[in-house]
C-alpha cells in the first residue's frame, strides 16, 4: 500500500485534491497529521520551524522501516524513481548485491 501524509487540514487535503486536474490527482490516499503527531512519531518534526519535514519511508508489513530520506527543504524529496525502485527491492536500503563484492 502506498499512503501520503499531509500537515494540513483534512478539509484542506481533500479541497486540494479536489481541485487538481485528473491527471495530476494522487493515485493513493492522502492522509491529514494537522498536529503533527505522525512527523513527530517518526522523528521528522522540525520544531524550531514548526514544520514537518518532506520524507518518505518505506515501511514493511511488520512495520519495520526498510528505507527512508528525509529532505531539508520542501524541494528536498526523492524521484519517483527513486521510491519505486525501494519498493520493487525485497531488501529495501541494502545495497545492490554486485556492491557487496567491492
């Protein structure tokens, strides 16, 4: 499943969405943490600005994190490429098996 979290409003994600062309619409649900709770559970909180900072986890069915970037800035995020291809690897974080032989 692939889910994405917003520090907006619920209302506020839903309008958003809403307003988006179909082509440009999220294929996933997009969840609402206008409190933060979620950034701060997952240790992407930035408190002194009061934001939450743009990261994506990959995250197993046991709940384990495989894999995760946290930006510094709101353009600061993977390539879709990029997630695609931890979600496609059995292992995701560990490195190519050709780089273990280094």
């Amino acid at each position: 499943m692939v889910a994405a979290i917003s520090a907006d409003a619920r209302e506020e994600t839903a309008a958003w969405q809403a307003d988006e062309d179909p082509e440009d619409q999220l294929g996933f649900p997009l969840l609402s943490d206008p409190d933060s709770a979620v950034a701060k559970a997952y240790g992407v909180y930035d408190a002194p600005h009061g934001i939450a900072l743009p990261a994506v986890f990959v995250i197993d069915r046991e709940g384990a994190i495989r894999w995760r970037q946290v930006g510094e800035s709101i353009a600061d995020r993977p390539t879709a490429e990029a997630v695609l291809e931890q979600l496609a690897d059995p292992e995701p974080g560990a490195p190519p098996e050709d780089a273990a032989d280094d």
